[in-house]
C-alpha cells in the first residue's frame, strides 16, 4: 500500500520513526520482560519496520539511529539495516554506473556516521 511508501503525509498520521524507537527503547529498558518475549517483541517491531518500502524504511533505520542513546538499539537497527541492505548490494539489481550503486554507498556512508558519531 501507499501508506509504507512515505514517514508524514495525509496517509501515515502518525510518526514510525519516535513510536518504533520508543517500543524499542522501552524493551531494552524493561528489566522484568523475559529474554524469550523480548526477542518476540524485537522481531515483531523489525516486521512492522519491513513492510515500509527501502527508502523510506532507511530513513526510519537512520533517524532511529541518529536519535536514539540506548546503544543495544543502535546495534540492532544497524544489523537491521545490514541484513536489508546488503542482499540488495551483492544482487547487483540497480546495474554498475547507474547511480543506484552511489545512492547505495552514500547510505552505508550515513548509517556509519550516525553510528559514530554517537
């Protein structure tokens, strides 16, 4: 649908990047929640992230990265951002020179300074 295909606008009234991050946030933070529901809890967060289209769902990856100061977070973001950005590099699908390849590097680029830079 076109609801996963932007963060704001008249289709998404509410803001993905601050709900996910403080659901996140909240798990790392809850020290009474069993280790089996909180990694329940993570793959259905990371599921509910997977159905926004690539673009828009690297701009949630990044803004929760950028924002958030839970570092067990961060790390799972990143190697969220890992696992959906990688398969799409080694398949080559956006064809040497075509730019996409540079959209692809500028994005590992950013993801690895938001995460230093915390």
């Amino acid at each position: 649908p076109k609801a996963f295909d932007s963060l704001s606008g008249p289709l998404c009234r509410w803001h993905p990047p601050r709900v996910l991050r403080t659901v996140l946030e909240g798990l790392a933070a809850t020290p009474d929640l069993a280790r089996e529901a909180r990694g329940a809890a993570f793959r259905a967060v990371s599921a509910a992230m997977k159905v926004f289209a690539w673009p828009c769902r690297f701009k949630l990856y990044l803004e929760i990265i950028t924002v958030s100061r839970v570092d067990a977070i961060i790390g799972a973001v990143v190697t969220l951002f890992k696992d959906d950005w990688w398969p799409r590099v080694a398949s080559g699908s956006f064809g040497q020179g075509s730019g996409a390849d540079s959209e692809e590097r500028s994005q590992l680029v950013q993801i690895l300074a938001a995460t230093l830079s915390g």
